[in-house]
C-alpha cells in the first residue's frame, strides 16, 4: 500500500487545492479509531475513540494547519499569526517552520501547559503572552491581521475547516457509514463546525469542483450524518449558558474559552443533527481522564476527555439508549500537559515507592512474593 500523505493529498478531491500546490504537510491525519471495550460495555454500544493526540504535534489542529499554512504560502505570506490556548500555537509553529514562514503566537499569560509552549518555542516561533485570556488574544490576533501584512491561522480562517473536516471522512472510511452519534468537546467551536461540515459533505453525492486531482463525481460515502454531542468546560461554558463568559475557568486551559469565534456554526450543528452542548465539570473531565487512560489504553489532555465526560454524564442522567455507534474524538495527546497524571482521584499527589536494587524486595514491594 501507499503510504499515508497527509490529509490534503489523501483527500485532495474534496479541498481548494490542484495538482500543483505546493502543500505543506507532516503527514498529520489517518489516525486511528480505537473501540473502546470499557465505554462499549457501560452504554451496551459501541464507542471508538478518534485518537486525534496521534497527529505529527499531538493535537487535531495539524488537520486544518496543513491546509491553512499551504493556503498562506500560495497567497505568497511571509509570516503568520495565531492566538491559542497552546495546541494551535504549538500547530502553527511546525508547519510554518517546513514553510520558512515567521510565526507569531498570542497565548493568554500562564494559561497555557508546558508541553504546548516548549513546541511552539522549539519550532521557533515569536511567543507574546498577553495578559487577558484566549478570547482578548484572538481579538489582538484578528486586528493584527487587518492592519499588519501577517496571514491569520486562526479556525476563522476557512481553510482551517476545510483541512479539519477530513477526521469526519476518516470515521467514515473506517466504520463504513457515519456513526450513530459523534462526541468532543466545544472551545472555540471550529471543530465541531469542521466535523459537521464533513459529515454532511459526505452524506451527499459530490461533484469535485478541480476536476484533474481525481474522480469529477464522487458517490455519497455515508447513508446518514450523526447526532452532534458537543461538551464545554463548566467554568467556560457560553453555548449553555447563552452568553459570552467574561472570566472563563477550567483545569482544561485549552478550552478555556468565554466566546466561541463559531458560535453560531457550533449551534448549527447542535440543531440541525438533533443534538445537545451541554456542560462537564472539571471533576467529570479528570475523572473521564482517568477512565481513558486506567482503563481503554488511551492518554490525552485533560480538555480532550470533556467528550468521554459528556457521554459518562449523559449515560448517568439516563440520555444514553443502547445498541448505538459512538464515536469520541480525543483531541490532543496526555503528554501535552502530563501534570494531571501524577495525581491520584483524590486529587493528591502520587509518587512511585522507592526501592533497593534488590529483587526481593521487589518483588515483595510488588505483591508478587
Ligand atoms: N481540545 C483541545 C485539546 C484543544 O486544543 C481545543 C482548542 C479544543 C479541544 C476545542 O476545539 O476550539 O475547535 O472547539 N484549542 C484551541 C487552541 C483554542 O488554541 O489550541 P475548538
């Protein structure tokens, strides 16, 4: 088989590319979808986890920088920006380092996990943290990009939802039809806008508006769309609560957001699939955290088990009927902000028994004697 290039040129029928683009890629995309055995058992179900952390810098923003970055080299840019809470910084910074484009990043001032900030610094980019918080960053970001000739790679950008669209294609392609419902958490709502989008475009016969990269008409790939679950932070919840949140807070900074920039696509969504954004407690998030990593094998960052958390809750509150398809995106990987591992259910801290080089005690220490 061939290997896997990327999400623009495995799916470059479906996006504003041609043959001879000049795409920037680290061959982020075809991550895989993992059953869950423990979350399957609990709802009678069958619930996959998008493992999205597997991308080339640990998040799903590689899917939508690969297409917003290979946009800003074809408008001839020569620097780029971007406000985040980390992942998109972290994102930005890799593919404008291949590019050879300058990269600046606004993150909100200490909110942002260490693993985040040392990738966007090793790739290089300018770092300013602003005192206020993701939304006064993007604001920074959007008049920067108005004024100044710098290429925003922010999920405003279109090209970000068209890249982000394709991990929608690619639970397509694996199940073989859209799953019954689809789960992750909410920040800026870009990517359930994106999954959206996908969905759809997939459940309808498609015309390839650059005919020469592949087939001119496409087949609908998927028979149906999914009920769209979207979850935010308890503390960074304004979808629920039906206004922008001035002072956002959560453990999970990178959704640590008070106004969504696709607000209204996110709520397009919820409608237009029959679905729900609800919110999970920070509680609920770190103890789906610890489910996913004690009990199916997977590690993420403590915002990418608000989906897990949701279901959990909803499966609690009786909204959860048998016999269905669920699939969960995870959005960025645990060693991101690795920190919340190290601390037990009860919130102390846990550190590892230290022992004698001695196999005895050892084994003794391990139960095994
Ligand atoms: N999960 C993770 C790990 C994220 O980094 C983000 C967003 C989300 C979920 C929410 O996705 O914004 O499309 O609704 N992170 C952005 C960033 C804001 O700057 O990295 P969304």
């Amino acid at each position: 088989a061939q290997p896997w290039r990327g999400v623009v040129r495995e799916y470059a029928d479906r996006l504003p590319v041609t043959e001879s683009t000049r795409v920037i890629t680290l061959g982020e995309g075809g991550t895989p979808l993992v059953r869950a055995p423990h979350l399957s058992a609990l709802v009678d179900g069958e619930v996959h986890i998008k493992v999205e952390g597997m991308n080339p810098t640990g998040s799903f923003k590689d899917r939508g920088m690969t297409m917003a970055i290979t946009a800003a080299v074809a408008e001839g840019a020569k620097a780029v920006v971007c406000a985040s809470t980390g992942n998109t910084s972290a994102s930005a910074a890799a593919y404008a380092a291949q590019a050879g484009l300058t990269c600046a990043v606004l993150v909100p001032e200490g909110k942002i996990s260490m693993g985040k900030m040392s990738q966007a610094l090793a790739h290089g980019a300018q770092i300013l943290q602003v005192q206020g918080n993701f939304d006064d960053c993007l604001e920074v970001a959007r008049k920067l990009a108005e004024s100044y000739p710098v290429f925003l790679v922010n999920s405003v950008n279109p090209s970000r939802i068209e890249g982000q669209k394709t991990a929608a294609f690619e639970v397509v392609d694996t199940l073989g039809d859209a799953p019954d419902y689809h789960l992750l958490p909410v920040g800026n709502a870009g990517n359930i806008t994106a999954y959206w989008a996908g969905y759809q475009e997939y459940a309808r016969p498609y015309v390839n508006p650059h005919p020469g990269t592949s087939d001119a008409e496409l087949p609908a790939a998927a028979t149906r769309t999914p009920t769209m679950w979207g979850f935010q932070a308890a503390g960074a919840a304004p979808i629920v609560a039906g206004h922008p949140i001035d002072e956002p807070d959560t453990i999970a900074t990178a959704i640590r957001i008070g106004n969504p920039a696709s607000w209204d696509r996110a709520t397009d969504a919820r409608d237009a699939s029959g679905g729900l954004i609800a919110s999970v407690t920070d509680e609920q998030i770190l103890e789906a955290h610890r489910w996913l990593s004690s009990k199916e094998g997977v590690f993420v960052e403590p915002a990418s088990a608000a989906g897990v958390a949701g279901l959990l809750a909803q499966h609690a509150a009786g909204n959860v009927p048998a016999g269905k398809t669920w699939v969960i995106t995870v959005t960025g990987h645990g060693l991101k902000d690795p920190q919340w591992a190290l601390k037990g259910a009860d919130g102390d801290d846990v550190t590892p028994r230290s022992v004698p080089f001695d196999v005895v005690t050892v084994a003794d220490a391990l139960g095994l004697a």
